[in-house]
C-alpha cells in the first residue's frame, strides 16, 4: 500500500506536461479514481489500527482496482517524441 500512497502522489500533477500525457483530462479523471483507491485503503488500514502486515488485505480488497486503474493511466504515456 505504501508503493501504490506513493505513486498516486507522484502522479499527481504529471497531467500538466503535455510531452508526457496524450489526454490531460483522462489522466486527471484515473487519477483522481486512484486517489480514492488510495483513500479507501488508506481509511481501512487506519481502522485497524496500521497493522505491519497488511499485504494481504491490499490485495485482496484493492490490488485489482489499483492495477485497472495503472494500465489505463499508462495508456496516456507518450512513447514517442511528435514527428514534425
């Protein structure tokens, strides 16, 4: 869960560059749905009280929605400078 915390916030503003994204406004929209990923899971661990060993629980409850979620934001990456 720390890995996913981390790069959602990495994430966050990448939408600006546009060298970097093809859709700002997609971008803006998954990462805003993994910003609630983020919550969600977040919220639950608080109220367990931030148990060490969580893995389990992450993949069980939020791994696939974070994983949907990461191939549609790759998507967006360009690969390939523009041709002029």
């Amino acid at each position: 869960m720390k890995s996913w915390s981390l790069f959602v916030a990495l994430t966050e503003f990448v939408w600006q560059n546009t060298t970097l994204v093809s859709n700002a406004v997609r971008w803006a929209s998954i990462w805003f749905e993994m910003e609630i990923v983020n919550a969600l899971a977040l919220a639950e661990w608080e109220e367990q009280g931030s148990p060490l060993a969580w893995h389990e629980r992450w993949c069980e409850g939020y791994q696939a929605d974070a994983q949907a979620l990461l191939s549609e934001l790759t998507c967006l990456i360009v690969t390939q400078a523009p041709t002029q």
